[in-house]
C-alpha cells in the first residue's frame, strides 16, 4: 500500500492556518515524508481544479479544509473535496464555525461592498465603481469573479467528520491531529479533535488551581483600563475571559501575554453554541445586572468567531 494521499484546501480564510503548519517545524519533515500530498492550493501547490476533480472519488485519504465558505467557488470546492477524500477536516476556527471573518454575516454584500469601494476614508474611486461579475480583458479574455455568498462554515455545507479549532491552531494540537490520523487513532467522527481541556483548566491565573475559589465579578472593564495583576483571573478582575468555555489547546497562550481569551479555540465538549454558553457563563459570574449594561458590544464578544456556526445562522439583519 502507497502513502496517505493527503489534500489540502484554503477558502475563505488569510492564510494563517497554513503557516501554522509551518510551525510544526522538524515533524514537518516527518509528516510529508509519511505522506504523499496530491493537493494544497493556493498556497503551496501549482495543481489546477481540473486536474483536481478529474482524480477518482475516494482516491484522497484526507482533506484538510481552512476558511470559511464564502462564496460559490468554495461552494463547489467543498463539494469536490467531500467526493475525492475519504476523511474531511474542518482546520481552524473560519472552517469550523465561521471565525472573525463570520462576522461579515452582520451586514449584506451589498453594504459591505459599498464601504470597501465607495465609503471608506482611504478609498480613491471617483467613478463609485464596484467589482464587476464578469468582465472582458484586452477584448478577448472572459473573466469571472466567483458570486459573494453569506458566510457558511464548511459543515453548513457538506457533511465534515472532524473539527479543529484556533486561529490558527496551535502547533501542538495540529502535531497530536496528524499523528493520530497516521496512526489510525481519530476519536469517532463529527467529532472535535481536542485535548480535551478548556483554557481555565492550564491558565496560570487560575485559582482553583491554586486551592482556592474563584471570586464573583464585581466590575466590567476593558482590557485597557485598569493595572492587571500579574497572578489574578482575568475575569475576576473584570476582564471578561472566555477561558472557562473556550477548549485550551493553544495552551493558554493569550493569558500568558495578559490577554482574556476571546474563544478562537472552539468550544469545550459537549457545547453546540459558543456564543450562548459564553453568555451563560459571564451571567452567572457578575455581580449584578447593571454590570451587563457595561459589556460593550455584547455579539463581538460573544459570537466573534463563532456566528455563522451559532444558532442565530447566517445572516443578521441590521
Ligand atoms: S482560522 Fe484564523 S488563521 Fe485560520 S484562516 Fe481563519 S482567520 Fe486565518
Ligand atoms: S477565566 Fe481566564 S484568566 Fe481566569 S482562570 Fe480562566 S482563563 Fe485564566
Ligand atoms: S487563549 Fe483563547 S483566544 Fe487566545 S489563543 Fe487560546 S483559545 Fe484562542
């Protein structure tokens, strides 16, 4: 039997996640040795769609999808990455439940368009033009521009077996991922694959783990107001951290450099909305109801890279 055929695609995402594969470092080495990668495009890869989709269904033992689905070429590329691979895995936040770039579903393409091309300060368009669908180069080229869909994770869209989370994710969890699919290991599918703990359960902060209990919230504030503590919880202090909700494969890293965490890992087991459980946990925590009158911009706390995932869908109206 030959090596795993391996593919890899990026949609609607910044790119991000394939450098995180990068960081893998020397077991890079040891994964495309075990491997034999018959697709990775854009970035890596010079490989056309068409060659692409002419390999036989079920030829791919697994693909690897970052981004989101933004629009119908990523549509019809998920499509063809579900029918050549065997295993589907929905690599990063965008993949999984949408990420920061979900966020667009707040607006319609038409308003969005309208600010990048017409509305914003820098923008030099004197003729209001906006990107066309279809347009004629040199008089004889036909281009086409895939249409702008709302923003849907990959699940939305074709069946996935697994999910990872971070943004990107974290190398460590990335190396667990691939050795466990090297060795036949994979949790059962339609599952995150995870090490299992939320951020809270590894934060240095944490004073549980320091045998004592956690304090209620008594105050809101943004992260730049105030003198952080350097052994206190976050969200003790008032920092509202998502740690206790958000699954900790990066290792805690926001906190170790002061930050709360704002839930690029995906949620802990067993949750289906982020965003509501976050809610739910912050509730429970403060003090009082008039401290949730001081939570600036509730949605992009709570739903900043999970809202097309969540249960309120796809697009929100204004
Ligand atoms: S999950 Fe983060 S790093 Fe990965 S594509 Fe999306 S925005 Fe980029
Ligand atoms: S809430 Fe945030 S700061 Fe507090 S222990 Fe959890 S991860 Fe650390
Ligand atoms: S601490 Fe939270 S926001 Fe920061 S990398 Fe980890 S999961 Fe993402």
């Amino acid at each position: 039997m030959g090596k795993p055929k391996i593919a890899y695609y990026l949609a609607g995402g910044c790119g991000g996640c394939d450098i995180s594969l990068v960081d893998l470092s020397e077991f890079l080495i040891d994964v495309v040795t075990a491997v034999d990668i018959v697709f990775f495009a854009p970035t890596l890869l010079d490989v056309k769609y068409k060659d692409f989709e002419a390999l036989p269904d079920g030829s791919i033992e697994v693909g690897f999808w970052s981004g989101n689905v933004r629009n119908k070429e990523h549509e019809h590329m998920a499509k063809t990455m579900r029918r050549k691979c065997k295993t589907l895995i929905a690599y990063g936040i965008c993949a999984s439940l949408g990420g920061i770039k979900g966020l667009v579903n707040l607006y319609t393409n038409q308003e969005l368009l309208e600010k990048a091309y017409r509305d914003t300060f820098s923008t030099d368009n004197p003729t209001g033009e906006l990107p066309s669908p279809k347009v004629t180069v040199d008089g004889k080229y036909e281009l086409e521009l895939p249409e702008l869909t709302e923003v849907r994770t990959l699940g939305q869209v074709v069946e996935v077996d697994y999910l990872i989370g971070g943004c990107p994710p974290h190398y460590e969890q990335v190396k667990k991922a691939l050795i466990a699919l090297l060795e036949g290991k994979l949790p059962p599918p339609g599952s995150w694959i995870t090490m299992g703990h939320a951020v809270c359960e590894i934060c240095k902060r944490n004073p549980v783990l320091k045998g004592k209990s956690k304090e209620i919230t008594t105050e809101v504030k943004r992260i730049i107001e105030g003198e952080l503590e350097e052994e206190r919880c976050l969200l003790e202090a008032g920092y509202l951290c998502l740690g206790p909700v958000t699954q900790g494969d990066c290792g805690a890293s926001c906190l170790k450099v002061n930050i709360p965490c704002r839930g690029c890992g995906g949620p802990i087991p067993e949750v289906s909305d982020f965003g509501l459980r976050a809610i739910n946990m912050i509730a429970s925590v403060l003090e009082n109801e008039e401290l949730v009158d001081k939570i600036e911009d509730p949605l992009h706390l709570f739903y900043r890279y999970s809202l097309p995932g969540s249960m309120l869908g796809g697009r929100i109206k204004k």
